[in-house]
C-alpha cells in the first residue's frame, strides 16, 4: 500500500487546490496555514476588529471547502482568497451598515532580538513615519500597495482583487510610491 503524499506549504498554490478539490482536507490545512495571517490582515483593513476579522477569514476557507467541487479558479489561488476576502468584508459591512476603517497597526514590525537598543528606536520611529506617509495615500492607492508590495499579488492578482484594470493598478501603486517617496524623504532630511 502506497503512503499518501504529504503537502507542504511550500507545495504549488494549484497542487494544494487541485487536492483540496478531490476532498483531502489536510490540503486545506496546509493552504490555511499558509495564507489565514495574510488573509487577516487583509481583511483588516476593511474591518479593524479582531474577532470578526478572524470570523470572516475561516469564512473563506470553510466557503473554499464547501464548494471545492464548483469552484473555477482563473487567476491564482491567492488572488481567489483575496477576492473572497474581501468579499465577505464588504457583505458584513453592507449587513451592518459598518464605515471601512484604515489598519492603524498594519505596519508593525517583528520584535528582533538581536537589535539594539538604538536600532529598534530607529526602526520604530521610520514605522511610524511610514504609517503616517502611508494614511496620507488615496484609498485605492493603499489598497492596491498593500495588495501587490507587502502581499506579493501580481499585478493581475491585484486588478481583480480590486475590481480594476491592470493600468490602474499601475497607476495607483505608482501614484503611492511617489507619495511615499517624498514624505519619508522628508522626514530623513528632517532628521
């Protein structure tokens, strides 16, 4: 008797899809782990509370599993999670007649513990310039950063994701990084 193959989280987006379609729920344990924080921290940014944040999220992949069988993925699996993300957020808003909120928090950075003293200082308070440089971006222009640089979305990803064109994706990543460019030049000159 052959050993069933193990999934790693290292394993292909489509290979890890491609079992969770044939019913192993350990691909969808493994698909999971590999994107729940993101998918969190993503759907943050439309609803800054936690638990319901963390609510909407195993929405996602309880949704991926009940209709495993019916679904047609046709850009990537990640860009599926988003899109389904954001889709429950906006259904629990519309349902609660929420306001979208921007994550305060979004940029926080990992303890490190071989840092100094100074170096965390100095890390914590280019965070904060960043995080004020980054509320200062339009909307779309956060969103479709957030989505593409700190997420690793293709561009494509990012485009369906937001329900906009590939150009205006472009346009907004690039739009932000100009912003950002110049605010955080100004706070090192200041310094």
């Amino acid at each position: 008797m052959l050993a069933k193959n193990r999934l790693k989280r290292n394993d292909s987006d489509s290979v890890i899809f491609e079992r969770i379609k044939s019913g192993d729920s350990d691909a969808l344990t493994v698909l999971f782990n590999k994107y729940y924080q993101q998918i969190c921290r993503f759907t943050f940014l439309f609803i800054p509370e936690n638990k319901v944040v963390e609510e909407l999220t195993a929405n996602v992949f309880i949704n991926l599993w009940e209709t495993r069988k019916k679904i047609a993925i046709h850009t990537s699996v990640k860009a599926y999670l988003y899109q389904a993300a954001k889709n429950q957020a906006i259904s629990y808003l519309r349902k609660n007649k929420h306001i979208l909120n921007p994550l305060d928090e979004l940029f926080d950075l990992p303890d490190k513990q071989d840092q100094t003293p100074e170096a965390i200082y100095i890390e914590g308070e280019l965070n904060q310039e960043f995080v004020k440089a980054y509320k200062k971006l339009p909307n779309r222009a956060q969103l479709a950063f957030k989505l593409h640089r700190l997420d690793g979305l293709k561009y494509s990803e990012v485009a369906q994701v937001m329900n906009i064109s590939i150009g205006a994706v472009e346009k907004n990543i690039t739009s932000a990084l100009k912003i950002l460019h110049n605010e955080l030049r100004s706070f090192t000159k200041a310094n």
